[in-house]
C-alpha cells in the first residue's frame, strides 16, 4: 500500500452524469480539471450503470447539453416518448398524449450511453482527465485536500484549487462537508423500494409494445413502468411499498413473484420471459430526498447534482436537475466574469508557473470562486427544494388519487385550459418538464392550478359542464400574470 499526493487545480469528485457534464463545462472555459471515480471506467469495464438503466431527458437537462454545444453527440440514441401508454388490469390500452401538442415529448436514453458519451466528449477537449477506481474517503477542507483509495487500498491525497462534490445522493463530500459547524442536511426515504425489470426485442429486433411512449401498469399504491431503449428492449420499473399486504416483504420466493405479477400484470407477463429469474437477481433499489444546506465551503469546493439535492424519481427530473445545476453555475461565472472577474482564469495560469505559492493563491483562487458558488447557491437552493418536493408530492397524487373521480375530472378539465389559455394556464407537469422556468415558480403556479381546478370542479359531474367563462377569469386574475411573458416557457424538449 502506498500514499501519494497530487495537486490539481478542478477536481471533480464522482464521474456519473452530472460529473461528466460538469467537467465538459469547466474544460471549455480553459480549466483544467481532474476527475476522481469511485468505480472502474464503464467504457472499458462491462457494469451496471447504477440506478435505472435507461431515463427520461426532457428540456432542462437538453438546455444544458446545448449550452456546451453537445446536444447533437449526447441525444444521437434517444427514443421520443410522445405519450403515456395506460395497461389495464384486462389489457386494455388507453393513451394520454405527454404535452398539450406534438412539440412537448419525453425522451429515453440509455444512462450507461449517455455517460460514456459524456466521458469521452471530455477528455477530447483535452482538458480532461479521468482517474477510476478512487473511492473520496476524507476531506480536509481547510487545505482542500481530499483522500482517495484504490481497491488494493493504496491512498491518494489531492489537493485542489476548487472541488465539485458530484458522487450522487449518497455523497461522501456532502458527509464530510455536513461535519462543519453550521452545515445540515437531511435524508428522507420513502417507504416504497423499486426492482428493475426487462422486456427483450422482438424476435425481428423491434419493439414488442409501442416505441414512442412510457408505458404505465398504475394499479393504486403500486405501479410497473417501462421505458424504450435503442436497441427494441424495454427497461422495466416496479415500484412497490417495502411493507403491507403488495408489497416487497409478500415477494420472497419465486411462486410469489409470478404469482403477483399474473394477477396484477398479465400483460406485462407475456413480454417478459426472464421475469421471475430477474426479479431474483436484481437488487431492490431505495428512493431518498436529500436536501442540505449550504453546498459550498467558501470558494474551495461546493455540490452539485444529487449529491447536494437527492430527488425520488416521481417527475423524471433528478439528472435534468443537476444538468440544470451547470447550466445556473455557468451562468454565475458569465455574471462574474462580466462584472470583472477576468483574473479567474490568470490566477490559474498564474499557479501553473509558480507552484510553491500554491497556498497562497489556492486562498486569492479560493475568495473569487466564493462569490460564484454563494450566487449559485443562492440561485439554486429554493429551486431544488421544490423540485423534491414536487416530486414527493406527485408519488403521493400517483399513489392515492389516480382513482379517485374528482381527480380524474379536475385533471380532464386541466387538459382542456391547457388547449383554451396556451401560454395562461400551464400545468405544473408541463412547467417542470417542458419548460425551462425556475421550480420554485413551477411549484408556485402549481398551487395556483390545483386552487382553480377546484373551484372548477365544485358541483360538476362531467368535464363539458365546466363553466370555461368562470375559468378564464380565474385564469387571468391568478395565473397568467406568473406565466405571461416568460421566456423559458418558449423552450421546448
Ligand atoms: C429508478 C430511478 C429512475 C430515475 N429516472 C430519472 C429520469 O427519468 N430522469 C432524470 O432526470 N432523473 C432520473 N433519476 C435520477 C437520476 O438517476 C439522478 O438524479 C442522477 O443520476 C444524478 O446524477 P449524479 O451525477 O448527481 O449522481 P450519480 O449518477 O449517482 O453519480 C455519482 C457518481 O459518483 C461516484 N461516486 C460515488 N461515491 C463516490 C466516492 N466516494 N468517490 C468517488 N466517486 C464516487 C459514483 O460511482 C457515480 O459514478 C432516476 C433515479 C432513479 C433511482
């Protein structure tokens, strides 16, 4: 066993998705950036990708490929996902269509695919390079100095100008940061468990269900969800409660796995031989809300992605919040930068030249990346906050209220205020997933939907009695003023 030291000027802390991205966003603004991954590179090494194989990118997250000018490479394999495909107990299909028209549309990606792809558009910046299999043990912020091991247990000490903490929701960065005075956070598991599944091409290589759509087996407080991959397979999600009578404590042996699904999911059955075999097999996955408060240690390190905010999956907007997390930070250094902050970069050259002052300007490097991370922070915290409990808040709607009459007509006349008042009357699922407007206003507008959803519905049976007159007023007293005039709205996935 061995120690080393190293010193680098961006140290990046966890290679998954946000990682990746954020070392292309540093690399094109001339740093120099070092990554340190836990886990062996997934472009040589046949693995798991980790949690859900395959997800949904919508406009956020592509928002952000876009402004490093990588949307074109990262969503050359993405399946558009134009509607949610309904499985009935008996079979029956019925099919929402995702957005108000054809422009809004979900899109599956393969996370292993898009990772990959992001690894290797950073390391052709030249710019980039990738250090696998070191697992962050320790922090010292003071000196800003972070402890690597390798397998065979050699340790690593690399000492950074500045550190993004981007090793997912369990973060040891976020661990080590909350240790400081003042730091906090919090770590809130739903009591549901997910178990992936898979549907296999056709025996032509098609699709066995409807490419262009998520499908959904919703069967109250439980569901099956499938999503499209490139090469005609389906990456199947149960989600189901750990404990009560459907649940994954009734799910031990292999005649209650087919058991449970024949009755609740025959049709799903049929499309997945190794059904049974694969339950056995793949793990039970755990769903969190991460929340913590600050995410930066002055200028020397800050957290990004799901290690600053973990987000249960129910909107389909973890990754895209961490892109968009880049997208804010990129942001604030323009803002910097524009206001006079040219030596940003000089000091890093500057270090380059004389390395024993090292210390000296790590502090000089360290006060201007403050101002940045405070205003990144200060951006984003409100923003992340909603957008986990948006999506606590749908698991709940999904899990409690998909039967419930008065929910399903306040829903239908959603649909028709969405089509009468475009631009006036946006859902809270469009805001959150088809445009770019903060979440803390999505999450705002929402409240103001559900208020005039209710009103609407108070003493109507169907959907056409809705009084469309009384509508339009609540529409433009309560709403339109957040939304009108909002560029972000123009974006589409
Ligand atoms: C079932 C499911 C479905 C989902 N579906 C969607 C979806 O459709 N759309 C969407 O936008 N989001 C979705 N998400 C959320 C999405 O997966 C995450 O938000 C996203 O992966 C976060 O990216 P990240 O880079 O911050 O973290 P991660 O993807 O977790 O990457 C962290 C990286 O850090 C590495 N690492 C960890 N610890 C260390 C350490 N100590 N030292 C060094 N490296 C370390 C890990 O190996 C990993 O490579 C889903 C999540 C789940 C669970």
């Amino acid at each position: 066993m061995t120690t080393s030291e190293q010193q680098v000027d961006m140290l990046i802390i966890g290679a998954g998705l946000v990682g990746s991205l954020a070392a292309i966003f540093l690399a094109k603004r001339g740093f120099a950036v070092d990554v340190y991954e836990r886990r062996p590179d997934m472009r040589a090494v046949e693995m798991s990708a980790g949690r859900s194989i395959n997800l949904n990118i919508s406009c956020r997250g592509i928002e952000a490929l876009k402004r490093v000018g990588i949307a074109d490479d990262a969503l050359a394999e993405v399946i558009p996902m134009k509607g949610r495909m309904m499985h009935a107990r008996d079979g029956a299909l019925t099919y929402q269509p995702y957005g108000k028209d054809d422009t809004e549309f979900g899109n599956s990606i393969s996370r292993a695919g898009l990772n990959k792809v992001l690894m290797n558009i950073a390391e052709e910046t030249g710019q980039v390079r990738f250090h696998f299999d070191m697992k962050a043990e320790e922090a010292d912020f003071g000196s800003n100095t972070f402890v690597f091991s390798s397998p065979a247990g050699d340790k690593v000490e690399v000492r950074a100008v500045v550190a993004i903490g981007t090793d997912g929701a369990a973060s040891t960065v976020r661990t080590e940061m909350m240790k400081l005075p003042g730091y906090e956070s919090t770590i809130s598991p739903l009591d549901y468990g997910y178990k992936e599944l898979y549907i296999p091409p056709a025996d032509d290589g098609g699709f066995r269900i409807e490419r262009n759509a998520l499908h959904i087996w919703p069967r109250g407080t439980y569901m099956v969800i499938a999503l499209p991959n490139f090469d005609g397979s389906f990456t199947v999600t149960l989600f189901l409660p750990y404990e009560g009578p459907k649940s994954f404590a009734n799910l031990k042996t292999e005649e209650d796995v087919r058991k449970f699904f024949e009755e609740e999911f025959p049709d799903a059955v049929q499309l997945m031989p190794d059904l049974v075999k694969t339950f056995m097999i793949n793990p039970t996955g755990h769903m969190e809300t991460v929340k913590c408060y600050p995410w930066n240690v002055e200028g020397h390190a800050v957290l990004m992605g799901d290690a600053a905010h973990g987000v249960v999956p129910f909107f389909g907007q973890g990754m895209n919040c961490g892109f968009e997390d880049l997208t804010v930070l990129d942001e604030c250094i323009e803002d910097h930068l524009s206001q006079g902050g040219a030596l940003f970069i000089e000091r890093r050259t500057k270090r380059d030249q004389e390395r024993r002052n090292y210390g000296k300007l790590q502090t000089e490097g360290g006060s201007h990346w403050e101002q940045v991370f405070v205003d990144f922070v200060r951006r984003r915290k409100e923003n992340c906050d909603a957008i986990a409990d948006m999506a606590v808040e749908n698991f709940i709607e999904m899990r409690d209220k998909v039967g419930d009459p008065k929910f399903l007509l306040a829903k239908a006349v959603e649909k028709i205020l969405e089509k009468k008042f475009p631009g006036r009357y946006v859902s809270r699922y469009s805001l959150v997933t088809f445009s770019n407007v903060p979440y803390a206003l999505a999450q705002k507008a929402g409240a103001i939907c559900d208020e005039i959803l209710a009103e609407l519905v108070t003493g109507i049976e169907k959907v056409d009695d809705v009084d469309l007159a009384r509508a339009q007023v609540l529409v433009d007293e309560r709403l339109a003023p957040l939304l009108v005039g909002r560029p972000e709205l123009a974006m589409k996935s």
